[in-house]
C-alpha cells in the first residue's frame, strides 16, 4: 500500500514553475543599491536605518531575519530622526529594469517587535508600499501593499489593509518576518518601488528585509513565415513563349520578416518580379515566377525563399511546366458549294454561279484555279484569302 500511495503521488505531482528573481534586496553588504529619506539611529529607541540588530536597543527583537541585515524604523519623529511633522519617510528602490517581463510580482519580509503581548500601533501609524512604472512622478504611484492598525485610537496590532481604506483587516504582523506577497498590473522597461512609513511614538515599528520582484519572461515577438501555393504548375508553354504565376509570402507572426535571399532553380524558370526584404507582421508580399522553356518536354525547379523565421529559415516551393515546339501556321480551304447546277442555258447566251472560298487555317490561302469541260470558264477570283 505504501508503494501504490507514492506512485499516486508521483502521479498527480504537478511541477511549479517558478518566476524570474528580477530584483532583490536583502539589505546585505554587496545587495543593490537603494534610497531612504532620511538616516537615523540614537543606538537605541529611535532608528531609520539599515541594522543587524546590534547598533539599536537591545530590546528590540525580531526573528527571521534573511541574513545578518535588515531594515528597520522606529519613533520616526524624535529629533533624532525626522522630528516631529516631517512624516511619512521613505525607503525607495529605483529603476528595477523590468523590460522583456511580464506578469510581475512583489515579495518582502516584514515584521514589527511586539514587546512579547504590547502591541503600539496607533490609528495614525502606517507603512504604505506603492509602485510606478515608467514614471519619475508621484502622482504616478499605485497602491500594491498597505498596512495599518485595526482603527483603534492607540496601541493595536498592525495588520494588512486589504482594501486600502485605511484600516487594517488582514494578516497580522508579529515580531517573525513573515512574507507579504502582491501581484504587479503593468509591465514596461523601469520600475520603482516607494515604502512610505509613518510611525510617530516609542515602540511604534516596522522591520523589513528580502524585498524581490520577481516575473515570467515575456515572449519575444517573432516572425512567423506562411508561402502559398507550395507549388507551381504552367502547364504547357510553348518554346519561345513565356507565362507567370504568383507566390504569396504571408508573415503571420507579431514582428517584421526579413527576407534575406530568394532564388530559383530548374531550366527556363526565373523571377519575373522584384524580390522584397521585409514583410510586416500581419503582412503578405508577392513574387512572380517566369517559365519560359527553351526547349520542348517536360520541365522542374525549385523557388527557395531563405528568412529570418526561426522554425523555417528556408521554404520552398516546386515548379513544374511542359515546353512545347509551336505550330507552324498553315491555312485550311473551305469551298461551299461543291457542286454548281447552271441547269439549261440557251445557246450563245451565259449564266454566272458563285462559289465562296473560305480560309478557316491560320495562315494566308493562295490560289490557283483551273476549269474544264466545254462551256465553262472562270470569270475571276482572288488571289489570296
């Protein structure tokens, strides 16, 4: 029974696949650069600074921490820090190159030092994470993470803000980082991440660490080549005589076909048209092919048309055609009638009949008469029809 369990696992295992770390700030010596407002730290209660915990109050205790370092504010307004109306502060993370990404992602480690059962975040305190993307403006900012108190006056448990309204009715944040994770709208080629914090008295904090961002590569548009037809038949031509036919080279993908050589094999086939470079996405362009035989019998070629398509660089389409020697033109006679009655003329007078000769060939008639019998003569007739 075990054996069977683990095959029905293995089963109906399905794989993760996981996203791209595109950025990652860990705080640690050698991590990417990053901004805050302001830098402070008394050594002890009142600290906006990157920390491992040994240059603040020894009080303060998270656990879980990515590393040695992490980022940590508290009483932001003491005049140490900001002093007092100079709130929120910020931490920025600038210029995160997000071009070829799409479906984006944000993860952070956050925590706060609950003094074991204190909790003293007041209706007032608040970490707001916000994004933009391609923009140096605020105005530009969307919410992505916000935590806030549960509404109470004083002294509350900080929490996620679901909904944004100010009010926290989330997870809760505890003194083990814990990761908070949310999904980017939008792509583009920069992307900044602000964390205003805004945390006013003694024991109000916020403990941060392992901000990521993280997404799926995006598909890089690709040509996408369609010939149509894939072969050519002219049929019979005659030798000294020429006929065209038309190929079509579509491009059904989403970024331009460079066409970089078109060619044609087989004797008496070559191109009647010129040859294009490029065809749009979306797009079609035409070639024209000529047979002209040289020769009768029967005839076959190749038009190979080589491109930028990656799943087919090369496609070709076949030619096939029949010379045929031309027909020498000759003329065809047609007499109507074939017989004259003149019926009974008196003696010394005469009687005229017409004959029609017709040319239904395809080259001049000429003509020569005779008559016999007695009585009978031609009056006249052309010479060519």
């Amino acid at each position: 029974m075990r054996l069977a369990s683990l095959a029905a696992a293995l089963l109906f295992a399905a794989p993760v696949w996981a996203q791209t770390t595109i950025y990652q700030q860990s705080f640690e010596d050698g991590d990417p650069s990053f901004t805050s407002s302001i830098t402070c730290n008394d050594g002890d209660d009142d600290f906006f600074t990157r920390t491992d915990g040994s240059d603040i109050a020894a009080s303060y205790e998270v656990t879980g921490v990515d590393g040695a370092f992490f980022f940590a504010a508290q009483d932001m307004d003491a005049a140490e820090c900001a002093g007092t109306g100079n709130l929120p502060q910020r931490i920025s993370f600038d210029d995160i190159d997000i071009s070829g990404f799409e479906n984006l992602s944000f993860a952070g480690l956050f925590a706060e030092d609950d003094d074991g059962t204190s909790n003293d975040w007041d209706d007032a305190d608040f970490v707001h994470i916000k994004y933009r993307i391609d923009s140096d403006d605020d105005a530009d900012l969307q919410n992505l993470l916000w935590f806030e108190n549960d509404g109470s006056q004083f002294n509350s448990v900080p929490l996620e803000d679901t909904d944004f309204d100010g009010t926290g009715d989330g997870t809760e944040v505890t003194s083990a980082f814990a990761e908070f994770t949310k999904s980017i709208a939008g792509t583009g080629s920069t992307l900044d991440i602000v964390i205003l914090i805004s945390l006013d008295s003694g024991d109000e904090d916020i403990a941060i660490d392992n901000i990521r961002i993280s997404g799926d590569e995006a598909a890089m548009p690709m040509p996408e080549i369609d010939v149509t037809p894939t072969s050519l038949a002219f049929g019979t031509v005659e030798v000294g005589t020429s006929s065209t036919l038309d190929v079509t080279i579509n491009n059904t993908g989403d970024a331009a076909l460079s066409i970089s050589n078109v060619e044609v094999s087989g004797a008496g086939f070559s191109l009647a048209s010129l040859v294009p470079t490029t065809v749009a996405a979306g797009g079609s362009e035409t070639v024209t092919v000529r047979f002209e035989p040289a020769s009768a019998g029967a005839a076959s070629g190749t038009l190979t048309i080589s491109s930028d398509a990656a799943d087919e660089p090369s496609v070709q389409v076949s030619l096939s055609g029949t010379g045929e020697d031309p027909v020498t033109p000759e003329p065809e006679i047609d007499v109507d009638p074939l017989a004259v009655e003149f019926g009974t003329v008196q003696t010394g007078m005469s009687e005229q009949m017409m004959v029609t000769i017709s040319n239904t060939g395809d080259a001049d008639l000429n003509l020569t008469y005779g008559i016999t019998g007695d009585g009978f003569s031609i009056v006249g007739g052309p010479a060519t029809v």
